[in-house]
C-alpha cells in the first residue's frame, strides 16, 4: 500500500475543517463520506469534492475501497461504528472523547487488539508541533523535575435546554467536549493519575455545565484543571518543575507559542506554527502507521485513551451524571 484512502463517518463542522487538511497529505485522499442522511453526505461530497457519498454507516464500513474511517460522529455512536470497522479492517481514527464509558473504550481497544488493525484517538493536541517541542523541553530537564498541571478550557455556549450541549443521548456536556482536553494534557505531562477528585454543576437534563478537578499521584504531584460551557476562559496550560515552569499560551489545546521560564532567566518564547487546520498532523501520524503495518501510535497509544476515559468515568460518577453510551450493534 502506498496510498491511504480514507472515509468520513459524520459530515459535520469539525469533520469539514479536518478533510481540508488533506490537501497536505500525498499519500491520503478521502474517497467516501456517510451519513444516516443522504441529502447531508451528497452536500458534503460534492463541497470538499469526495466522490462516494453513502446514506448509512454500514454502506461506508462495508465500503471495499475505503482503508480508514475518520469517526467524527456524535460520542456514543463511536461505540458501533468503531467495532462494525474493525470487524471490517478498517483503520480508525476516532474523535475525543472517544467513547463516553470506559468499559465502551476497553471494548474498542481490544477490538482493535483481535483485530490488528491501527486505531487511534483524534487527540490532535498531541501532535501540534509546539507541544512536541513542550514534551522534549521536558524530557530534556528544561524546568527540573516536572511536579504539577495547572489550566482551564471554557466556552460561552448556547444555553438553549434544546441544543446538543444540554443533550445527554449524543452525550452533550463539558465533561467529553471540553474536559477530555486538560484531562489528556495532564496525562501525557505526568502519566495516569492515582486519584481523582470532581466538583461541578449539572443542567436540569443530567449533563455537567461546568467543573473544577484535582488530578493526584502518590509521589505528591497535581493537576487542578478548570471546564466549563458557561465561562469563557483563556484556555491556558502551565506546567510547573523545581526549575521553573512553561506556559501553553491560547488556546492550549492546538497551540502555537510556548514560553519556557528557568528560574534566575529570562523568558525563552518558542513559536512552532501548525500546518493548515492543524488537523494534518494527526492525520499523518495515521497515515504513517496504517502504511508501516503499526496497530498503535506511540504518541497516543490505546493506553492513555484508557487512562483519560477512566478519569472521565470517575468524573462523571463524582457529579452523578449518568452518560448515555449508545449500541454495540451498528444498526444502518
């Protein structure tokens, strides 16, 4: 193989910006889109010049031509889509939050394990080209030993009852848009968390508004993270070491400027600018190791998806919402 061809599940706005980005890639085109509506995957082919437009999931899954799907459906229906895929042999690339349970996420993963087929969630934080350089600053010992996470990431959001944020059956609230963000960034910084403590408010239908959580680990280091569907934030990270600390300017979650602080220097600000959307880099990371035969990305491996998911359970357990996961069977 030496070229990917990709589909779309779920032609929405986050899906539309992330197909632009192709145009970066040479070795991946996307060839097919679906949705549960014909007329949505017909106006979508025929914007971002896809030549396949399939008027259910199970058309694309069963699709001969198509080796990776691009999962950007609303959360619970990850779940039957993703195991239909790798049943398939289908490649996927799944959109955060990944599922919303992590008994849904486990499944997946050992799905794909049964399966040998590359899986990955769209986690894309990971790969903008400022956080490489954050996470080989502190590989390097740039700030000392690494020992806290500190950021927040909110939005001023439609606060219509009706809208999907509110929606508990296509898993609305801040927790699985917003929360998997800071959540994920301190994992990758200090690793899985030993103890998880959740505050927060519910809307009258179950999903959570906003919340403050304390991340903890045996040896003392913290992440204290801040989400919310009400308050517009900076969405600023800070990463604090005995040697000093670095900021994650806004929005942290696809960056572009770093700004390392030794302690006794001068501030040190490191720009690395993503290319297109800053979607290509997630794509390439997939591309890559559907095209090597890799099962897994070294760089957002199944096992941190695990990890964050179980953080978002004991979250969503902390503030009684109970998250709605949708069905193990595809059903069209």
């Amino acid at each position: 193989m030496t070229n990917v061809r990709w589909g779309v599940v779920g032609p929405g706005r986050i899906a539309a910006k992330v197909v632009r980005d192709f145009v970066h890639m040479p070795d991946a085109e996307v060839v097919a889109v679906a949705s549960r509506s014909a007329e949505r995957a017909l106006a979508f082919a025929d914007a971002n010049g896809i030549e396949r437009a399939h008027d259910s999931y199970r058309a694309i899954v069963d699709d001969p031509d198509v080796d990776a799907l691009y999962i950007a459906t609303p959360h619970p229906q990850h779940r039957a889509v993703a195991l239909a895929a790798l049943k398939a042999g289908k490649a996927l690339l799944v959109e955060k939050a990944f599922t919303v349970t992590p008994a849904a996420t486990r499944e997946i993963a050992a799905a794909a394990a049964d399966a040998g087929v590359f899986v990955m969630e769209a986690m894309w934080t990971r790969f903008q080209p400022a956080i490489v350089r954050l996470r080989e600053l502190l590989a390097d010992g740039a700030i000392g030993e690494v020992r806290g996470v500190q950021g927040e990431l909110g939005v001023n959001a439609p606060t219509d009852p009706h809208d999907r944020f509110y929606n508990p059956a296509v898993g609305g609230g801040a927790l699985f848009d917003l929360t998997v963000y800071p959540v994920s960034f301190a994992q990758m910084v200090l690793g899985t968390p030993d103890s998880v403590a959740a505050h927060g408010v519910l809307a009258p239908s179950g999903v959570d508004i906003e919340e403050a959580v304390l991340l903890g680990w045996s040896d003392g280091r913290t992440a204290s993270l801040f989400t919310s569907l009400r308050c517009a934030t900076p969405g600023q990270m800070r990463v604090f070491g005995t040697d000093g600390w670095i900021d994650v300017l806004p929005r942290f979650h696809h960056p572009d400027t770093i700004v390392l602080h030794r302690t006794g220097r001068e501030p040190e600000e490191i720009t690395r600018p993503h290319t297109g959307g800053g979607y290509v880099h997630e794509l390439r990371e997939v591309t890559d190791g559907v095209l090597a035969g890799r099962t897994e990305s070294a760089v957002m491996p199944l096992a941190d998806t695990i990890a964050v998911q179980d953080v978002l359970g004991a979250v969503a357990d902390q503030l009684g919402m109970q998250p709605q996961e949708g069905p193990v069977e595809l059903d069209g």
